[in-house]
C-alpha cells in the first residue's frame, strides 16, 4: 500500500514538475527585429546648454502660496520664450496663471488631439543637506557627463525635452495631421491646480483628447533581477491616495503613576497590527501583465517561477513583497507619518494619535482600505477616521495606438526595448489630463539606473547627457508619428 502511494506521488510530481518545464519552455520571447528610425540631428549642445539654463530658475513650489517666488516663475516663462521663438511662433497660447499650454493645429481637425504634458516646477532643497550635493542645486553644473540641479529629472528635462523635440521638427517643416498640445504646470509638485484649470479649459472648448503623455516612469536598467535590456514601464494607471488618522484613547493622568497600557501603547499596538497586516497584494491585472512580459526576459530560475503562478502564486507575492519598490506596484502601502501625543513630557495623553498615508492600488477604494483599517484595529479604545482622499486612476489600455506609438518610438532611439504596461506609485497632473483622455500614459523617455532615483526629490538630482539626448530622439518620434495616425 505504502509503495503504490509513493508510486502514485511520485508520477504525480513528474506530471507537475513535466507541465512546470513545459510552460517555462514556451514562456520566452519572440524573436523580432528592431524598427529602424531616420537620424535625428538635434543640436545636442544647444540642448544640454538649455536644460542646465532652466534648472537655474528656482522655480520652487510649496504648499502656501504665498512662498512662491513668481518672479522666478515669470522669468523662466520669458526664458522659454525668448530660447524657443520657433516653438511659441508655431502655436496659439494660453497662459492660466503660471502654467502654460500650447496647441500645434493640426490639417484634419476630425481627428481628436494628443497632448504631451510637463511640469517646470521643483521642491525644496531639504533642509541641512544642501552641503551634501555634489554640485550646486541651482547652478545646473555640467560635469562627468551629467547635467545637475534640481528639476533635472524631475521635470525640467520633461519640459525642455518637449520644446527641442517640437523645435526641431517645426525648422525641419513638419505640419503635424492631428492636433497637438502642449501643457506646462506650475504647480504639479503641490497638487497641479495649473493642471487642473487648464483640464478646465480643454473640457470648456470641448476637447476630447485621443490619448496624453505625462511624466511618469523611466527607460530603467537594472532594476528587474537577470534582465540586462532596457525595461520601459509605461504606466498606464496612477495610485490614488487616502489619509487615515488612527486615534487611540486612554485615560490621562500623571506619568509617575501609568497605568498597564496609555494612549500611547494602544496606538503603537495598533500600528504594529497594521503592519502585520497589510493589505492584499498579487500579481493579477495589471501588475501580471507587466511582470509576465518582463519575467520572459529573466534567467531560467526567475522564469520558472514566472510561468508557473497557479503552481508558486504564494512564494512569487512573498519575494515581490520585500522589495519595496515592487510591493508597492502589487498592493495599496500603509506608511505611517504623523505621530502625536502627550503636550509635556510628565503628562499622560488622553489621545495618542497617528495620520497613516495608503496610496491606493487600482483593485482598492478609499472605502475599502477604511473598512480594512477598522476590521485590523478598530475596538472601543481604538477610533478611525478618514480624513480624505482620492480614489487610483481609471487604466487605460495597453493594446491602444498611443501605448503602442511610444513602445515603437522607444526601439527606433534605443534599438530592443522591453516596453510593459506599468503603475504609477505617486502622483502626477495626468490624474486631471485623463478627465479628456481616451488614453493617459505616465512616462519619461530618458534612462536612468537605479542610482539615480536617490536624486528625485532627494540629493544630486541629476540626469546622464546620452540620456537626455535619447529622450529628445524619443519625443521627436512620438510627436511626429503621433500626429500623423
């Protein structure tokens, strides 16, 4: 009896193990050639001298308004103006506050429009580290072939990107067939109300765009284990968010007589609940669709797993999970960020509390990520409130002719691309574009490595020279082919 069993388990793991290597087999990549592109001869030098001459505008964006300084916000605009007269020559504008659109009319008008949209403000120098940059924040440096400041990834090289990219086509007389505009924000870092007045002004003149392109992702190397090809994520959804502030209570006292467990102890118990607990996560989707196509790339160990979800799901959520960077592509995140109790150190609080920040996965709503927080925590010492928020983006289709242009123009400048439909994981002013989108992609055409992500909002932003030219090749291909279909 006990051998036939161990017979009968035996031929059933070589049926598993023989179904496993199969499907690992076919999980591959189809070899194709790459698309060729006409050379681009954009004057490179010009181009990297203009993007270090905008980062030298601190055109810094904060929360009160009264802190911006829109005197730099006015001389960057007339800056602009005065290095692209071909660019501003070409299109009608229309100034709403300090952000800025431009429309390239174009010959059909029964075609719906395209947009391409940026954003020429920064955030702060944190302060303390202004010491630790490698180069000054505001001098736009050029050295070791790098262009430095802040805004150089973020998203100066977006804007001035955009304006090589249409100057060079406009002197080389290319009429665009579809209509093309072109939407600077100034305020995109402290919640894009430039973007949201000029979605205002589209929705006015009743323009339904076919599809937008915003700043987003990166051309990225070496952030997918074993995959040695440039990975473009263009994302096709953007995270929401919510605020939630748990409020733990207790009675209050003085701290030379505590009781077993304060406000305080309540609330780092619940915290600690949440973590254990976190919301669900899984490649389904979205997220499986981008892995699925990356994973075809990866050494034969990763594409095992890869290919065999139904067989290891559980051991594939638990590696993506501890990677935060992907756990926050598969889930809604938890992060705690605001902590209060007590006003004076020998004072037991009668509150104890904690503002936690979810960015919300596409599967997910503010409704039930607080249903989920009330189920882990909530008791009668425990209260939790929303405090607001806004639900993910709508996701939009990565079979569509706008994903599949900027898919293409990636392999005419970079040669093979592994181009994935991805998620956005903070936000972006795509979130009001898309209220006039059919389609609204999040991505940046220039290349980073992952050293370079320290740099966005953090120290010695800066952007590598080749990719910053590659990514005006880029924007010359979308543009134009774009406009053309």
């Amino acid at each position: 009896m006990l051998k036939k069993l161990f017979l009968s388990s035996l031929v059933i793991l070589f049926i598993l193990l023989s179904i496993a290597l199969y499907r690992t087999a076919i999980h591959t990549v189809s070899v194709k050639g790459t698309i060729a592109g006409e050379v681009i001869a954009i004057d490179e030098l010009r181009a990297i001298q203009n993007l270090s001459a905008s980062i030298r505008f601190k055109t810094i964006s904060y929360q009160d308004k009264e802190k911006f300084p829109f005197e730099e916000f006015n001389n960057f605009i007339k800056w602009a103006a005065a290095t692209y007269p071909e660019f501003h020559q070409a299109m009608e504008i229309v100034q709403l506050e300090h952000s800025l659109l431009f429309k390239w009319q174009g010959s059909d008008s029964t075609l719906a429009p395209i947009l391409f949209e940026g954003h020429h403000d920064v955030v702060p120098i944190i302060p303390g580290t202004e010491n630790l940059w490698q180069e000054n924040p505001f001098a736009g440096a050029i050295s070791n072939n790098r262009i430095w400041g802040r805004g150089a990834l973020d998203d100066k090289s977006g804007v001035v990107g955009l304006m090589e990219a249409a100057t060079y086509l406009i002197k080389k007389n290319f009429k665009p067939k579809r209509t093309v505009y072109f939407s600077f924000g100034h305020d995109e870092e402290v919640g894009g109300s430039g973007a949201a007045l000029i979605t205002a002004k589209l929705k006015e003149e009743g323009v339904q765009l076919h599809w937008s392109l915003g700043e987003g992702s990166f051309v990225n190397k070496g952030f997918f284990p074993g995959v040695d090809k440039f990975v473009a994520p263009i994302n096709v959804a953007e995270k929401g968010s919510a605020n939630l502030m748990i409020v733990a209570k207790a009675k209050g006292g003085h701290s030379s007589t505590p009781p077993q467990r304060t406000a305080v102890t309540i609330l780092a118990e619940a915290l600690v609940k949440l973590e254990k607990e976190p919301l669900p996560g899984s490649l389904e989707g979205l997220s499986a669709a981008m892995f699925n196509e990356v994973s075809k790339h990866m050494p034969f160990g990763y594409r095992f797993l890869f290919a065999n979800r139904w067989l290891f799901g559980g051991v594939l959520d638990s590696q993506l999970s501890s990677t935060p960077i992907i756990n926050a592509m598969i889930r809604t995140t938890t992060a705690p960020t605001m902590l209060n109790g007590s006003v004076k150190s020998n004072v037991l609080p009668i509150e104890a509390t904690a503002l936690i920040n979810f960015r919300l996965h596409p599967r997910d709503t503010t409704e039930s990520v607080t249903d989920h927080v009330r189920r882990v925590v909530g008791s009668n010492d425990v209260e939790v409130r929303f405090l607001g928020g806004r639900e993910a983006s709508e996701i939009s289709s990565w079979d569509s002719p706008g994903f599949k242009i900027i898919s293409s123009s990636l392999e005419k400048v970079y040669g093979q691309v592994v181009s994935v439909p991805g998620l956005m994981i903070a936000a972006s002013d795509t979130r009001h574009y898309s209220q006039v989108a059919d389609n609204s992609f999040r991505f940046n055409p220039f290349s980073i490595v992952p050293e370079d992500m320290t740099g966005i909002h953090g120290t010695n932003e800066s952007i590598d020279i080749d990719s910053f030219i590659a990514g005006i090749k880029t924007y010359v291909e979308i543009i134009r082919e774009g406009s053309s279909n």
